[in-house]
C-alpha cells in the first residue's frame, strides 16, 4: 500500500477527482482520500509510485511526498 501527503484537497470534490483519477490510471486499485489528514491511500498489485504521483498531479493537487 503506498501513502503520499497530498495537497489542494478542500472539500468532498477534490476527493471525488482524485477518486476519478486513480481509477482510471488503476483499474482495480482501492483507494483511499483522508481529506483532513491530506492523505491518499492506494492499494493495487500494480502499485507504482510514479503512475500514482502522475495521476494525482494531473488532476491538479499537489503531492508532497510519502505520508507517515
């Protein structure tokens, strides 16, 4: 499972983007947006850091790195 702090995320939108946007750059992937701890969980068997990153960003947040 791969946690990133993410940020631009305000409200129950910005989470559906997000949504919208890992499932179409992971088909299958489960994911999970923390929209007050700025914080998305994905968990997929194809999982690779930069594809998730990518997606993210295109949707047009900000990815500050790996969340603890």
């Amino acid at each position: 499972m791969l946690k990133l702090a993410v940020s631009g995320m305000t409200c129950s939108g910005c989470v559906a983007a997000i949504q919208r946007a890992l499932g179409a750059a992971l088909p299958g992937a489960k994911v999970e947006v923390d929209l007050a701890k700025g914080t998305v969980m994905v968990d997929t068997v194809q999982s690779q850091e930069s594809t998730v990153k990518f997606a993210i960003e295109d949707a047009g947040f900000t990815v500050a790195g790996l969340a603890t």
